[in-house]
C-alpha cells in the first residue's frame, strides 16, 4: 500500500523528533553523572566541598589575623 508524499514528510518529520528525543535523553542522563558523581564525587558533591574549605580558610585567615592584631595592641602597650 503507498501513502502519500505528505503522509512521507510526516512520517520523516517524526522520526526525526524521536531521534532527537533520544540524544536529549542521553545528554540530560550524562549530564545528571557529571552532577551526581557516578560512584565518584560529582559536581554537586565537589562543589559543597569547595566550599566548606573556603569558609575553613576564611575562619583560619580571620583568626590569625586577631591573633597579630592582639600581639601587636599588648606589644605597643609594653612600649
């Protein structure tokens, strides 16, 4: 049985759709690996600890910088 030209394009039209369907599938499933980490830590996971390490070192830097800051106010109280 033979369809017609416009039933063609249509039929053409749609597997194309599917086709494209099924890449954005796959792109959005690596996508979602690279974020979630796929038995490694992923971006998400990354992220977080960037930046609890940078808080870490603002604490560190913070502190350090009363210490000297105490050293130096007793120094020029001894002076």
């Amino acid at each position: 049985m033979e369809t017609c030209p416009e039933h063609q394009e249509i039929a053409k039209a749609v597997a194309v759709i599917q086709r494209d369907v099924s890449e954005s599938k796959k792109t959005g499933e690596t996508i979602l690996k690279l974020l979630q980490g796929n038995g490694n830590p992923g971006l998400i996971t990354q992220a977080a600890l960037n930046r609890e390490s940078i808080k870490r070192a603002w604490w560190w830097l913070g502190g350090i910088s009363l210490s000297l800051l105490g050293l130096v106010a007793w120094a020029l109280k001894k002076i």
